[in-house]
C-alpha cells in the first residue's frame, strides 16, 4: 500500500474518464490510488462523442493517442451553438476533433490504468468522509462490510454533476438553475434523409442525428418550453414523442440501446479543494453540453491535478502547491459555463434568435472571430497565470520538432513519463548548471530546434526560445528568448515555485 496506515496515497471516487485519467497521472507519478466506483460495471452509455484538439496533445503527451486515434474519426469542423467553425492546422498536430464514444474513451483508459496499477473497486459507493491533519477517512456503501471504511491522505471526488464528495465535504455548487429539457438516445433510424446534416432548428426546438457506428444514431432533441423534474427516469417513448414534436416526424426510431435527460442547468464548486478533498470534472462544473467541452474539461483538470498531487504525496513538493489547482482550473470552469450559455440562447427558437444568430454566423466568417471561439472550444489558448512575460509562460508548449542526440523527435514525446523537462536549446548559458539542484525531479534535456517560428495560439507565430521549463501537463513553467542571457534566478524561482526546494548536497 501507499502511505503509513493508509489503504492508499489517494482515493478517487468515480471511474470515468476524468477519475480514470487522474489515476494513471497519480500513477506515473509515484502514487498509490485506489478508484472506488458505485455502478457494478461500465454501462456502455456515452453521453459525450468527441475530443479535441488540446485532450488529444494531451493523450499525445503520455504516449497513449494512438489508441483513441485507432476507434475514432477525424471531424474537420466543428460548431459554436450549430454554426460551422474551421479550425486552423498550424496550430497543433491535431487540429480536429476526434469523433469517439465516451464508452470507448473509458475502456481505453480503464486499460491504461490497468496497465500502471490502478486499482478499482466497483459496487462501492462513498457514504460519509471525515478529514484530519493526516488524512481522510472514507466510508463506503458496499456488500463487503469488511471493507466499508479506507484511510487516504487524499479524496478526489470525480463522481459527477450530483458529486456525493463534493456535498459530503461542504463545498458549495452555485449557478443557475435550468430552463429547457433535452434528451439523448443511441437509436436506429432507418427513415432519416441520406441528405441529413448537423443539427435542424424548429419553431418547437431542434434536433440532431449523428452516426457514430454503422446503423446507430446518436439523437439528441432540445425543447425549450418545459423543464422536466431531474428524477424523473427518461424513456424511449418520451424521446420519440418528442422528437415528433420538434421534426414533425420519428423517422422510424427503433431499437434503442439507451436513452438519457439533460438540460441548460450550469453550476461550478466555489472552491475545488477542501482540506484534504478536492474535486474534478463534472464533481466540479456541470454545464449545457455545447461544444463537446465537458468530457475535455474533466480530463485536462486531472492532468493539471495529477503531477501536482502526485508531488506533494511523494514529498517532492509542499502542500501550497495545490492550491494552484483551483486558481488554475477554476477560472477555465467559469468560461466554459459562460460560452455554453451563450450558445443555448443562440438555440433557443424564435425570430429575436433567428435574426442574432445570422449576425452572428455572418461575424464567424472573419478570421478572428472564428479564431476566438476556435480556441474557447479547444482550450488551446489556456494561458495559466505564472510569473513573466515570456509569450510562451504559461501556456501549453507547442509539439515542436527537435534535433537531439537520439535523432529528430517531438516535444511530447519527452513528456511521455509525466515529468517536468527542462529543454535547453541553446547550450552553454548556464541552464543545465542551474538545476542541478533539481536533477531527481525534472530531466534536462538538451537539443535543437528543427524549426525557427513557433505558433502560439492567441499570441501568433514566436521566435523557438533559447530555453524551456515544461511541466508534466504540459504548460510553460519558465522561457528564455534566443536572444539575450537566460534568467537564471528566475528559472530556479520556477523551479522552486513547481517542483519544490532544491536538493542539498
């Protein structure tokens, strides 16, 4: 086991995507997790269908895309509230979505984690959490009541939009409240037009079909006239009803695999750490689903969260270090609700909206228009708040070829580990001297530059600096330009700042 007296270094209630990603972070970097999971099994529901651009750099980053890339398929635009966006190839390896079931996304994950020692517990819900100096002490719902009570240093609550951690630890959920009903089903469809495309807007809502597999429909129909009660169980009967009233037709609707609810309700936790419990994912913000960004924004806090969690319990990083996770994350929830409400009033049916959304769809044609909700949907123009002024800081490194002594290779393929690189590309400035002190915790890494500009989303094309400081997640620590002498007191600040004191000795 991990920690003295403990059943692990963290327990992570929850085992989908964001919870199974925040295991195999924790794992790559040292920690015991255990995953505790309520439902028996995977229920092969897949509410999300899409990843993009910055979730996939980020599966890139540890080595594992290839898997997803395998069951899943390009998609070269994308939408804001049903109006068409283009995305721009200079800007990441992967550009476009990725089309994928969430049902896929997990498995590959589940696998992933099994692959690093994971363990998860299912049929095993969270009833109760006391905290302490030391730690946690969570109590389960099971059949084994021999194991109903696990000791942790940490909790991470990754279990949903109704987080039983987040309500037993006392962290508020503010938002508001919802205005409209939607309802989504894995369906056959065998009337629908061979000319159907995206989503069909009707003076009684609107409706989408999306082909995921062979002979199976993804439906989704929004109206905006009821609100149903969050209990009450959604049916076959209720989404082919209400798919007559908005298209005036069920186009045959048979077969279905499931059917779910959800609305335009959009809440976030006012803090994202308690103590020793912290939350992640939808535990953390819920939100109208507009976009595909709920799924995305799940997965990149457990990135952001895992090198974190994984220091301070491994002892390579003082506690302080966590509170950046909420002053990083919590401003990135707050601009997802603000961009998915705005898209469900552009959706909202009626000639006040008709008329907005062809003013808005005639500004989307104008390159930075397009650009700006481009990066609000890819969260590729994320910029962190980290001290300088380097156009780098902050922001996720871009995959950049290199020269090295091993041959040409990415930049993420040096995150492969989950550990923070220091890419010295200049030689002789006195980098690799400076963090020395830092030589179990981040690899220094020396090589060339293959090209001469680097695209930074939001800021354009920059010079390939003389220096880098990467985090595991893949953001800029610290940066120096080719021109002029590196900041050396700056880069062990950083260095401090992230990664702890230096070693003595």
């Amino acid at each position: 086991m991990g920690h003295t007296g403990t059943d692990a270094d963290v327990v992570i209630a929850g085992a989908g995507p964001t919870g199974l990603m925040l295991a195999c972070e924790l794992r790559l970097a040292g920690a015991d997790v255990l995953v505790v999971e309520r439902l028996a099994e995977r229920t092969g529901e897949s509410r999300a269908g899409g990843i993009h651009s910055r979730t996939l750099e980020v599966l890139d980053q540890r080595g594992i895309l290839d898997r997803f890339l395998a069951e899943g398929e390009p998609q070269p635009v994308g939408h804001f509230s049903g109006l068409y966006l283009d995305f721009d190839e200079s800007e990441s390896r992967h550009p476009y979505p990725l089309m994928i079931l969430q049902s896929a996304i997990e498995r590959l994950l589940e696998e992933r984690a099994a692959e690093l020692g994971v363990r998860v517990r299912r049929s095993a819900a969270v009833s109760g959490i006391r905290q302490d100096e030391d730690g946690v002490t969570v109590e389960l719902d099971t059949a084994d009541a021999a194991d109903a009570t696990l000791r942790a240093r940490y909790l991470v609550g990754c279990d949903g939009g109704r987080s039983t951690v987040r309500k037993l630890a006392g962290i508020g959920f503010p938002g508001t409240e919802a205005t409209m009903t939607a309802l989504i089903g894995d369906v056959e469809l065998p009337g629908l037009p061979e000319d159907y495309v995206w989503v069909r807007r009707t003076p009684g809502g609107d409706y989408s079909a999306i082909a995921f597999e062979p002979g199976w429909y993804r439906v989704i129909t929004s109206e905006y006239d009821r609100v149903a009660d969050r209990d009450e169980p959604a049916t076959f009967e209720q989404l082919r009803e209400s798919l007559v009233r908005v298209a005036g037709t069920d186009f045959g609707m048979r077969a279905p695999r499931w059917v779910s609810r959800f609305n335009d309700a959009a809440r976030q936790a006012d803090r994202y750490r308690k103590g020793r419990v912290l939350l992640a994912g939808d535990a953390a913000h819920i939100h109208f689903p507009a976009g595909g960004q709920g799924l995305n924004m799940g997965v990149q806090d457990a990135v952001n969260l895992g090198w974190k969690l994984g220091s301070v319990v491994r002892g390579r990083a003082p506690e302080s270090l966590l509170d950046s996770y909420h002053a990083e994350r919590h401003p990135v929830g707050e601009r997802v609700l603000h961009n998915t409400r705005a898209q469900a009033a552009l959706a909202r049916p009626g000639a006040a909206t008709d008329a907005l959304r062809e003013v808005f769809g005639s500004l989307m044609v104008f390159d930075d228009v397009n650009r700006v909700l481009r990066h609000m949907l890819t969260a590729l123009d994320i910029r962190y708040p980290v001290d300088g002024d380097h156009p780098m800081e902050g922001r996720r490194v871009f995959d950049a070829d290199l020269k090295t002594a091993d041959g040409v290779i990415g930049v993420y393929q040096l995150l492969h580990e989950g550990r923070p690189v220091l890419l010295d590309l200049c030689g002789g400035a006195g980098v690799a001297a400076a963090a020395e002190g830092w030589a179990d915790r981040v690899d220094l890494v020396e090589a060339r530059s293959e090209d001469e500009l680097w695209p930074v989303p939001a800021v354009g094309e920059v010079p390939a600096p003389a220096a880098l400081l990467i985090r595991p997640d893949g953001h800029v620590a610290w940066a120096a330009d080719a021109v002029g002498a590196p900041d050396i007191p700056a880069l062990r600040t950083a260095l401090t700042t992230w990664f702890g004191p230096a070693r003595r000795g």
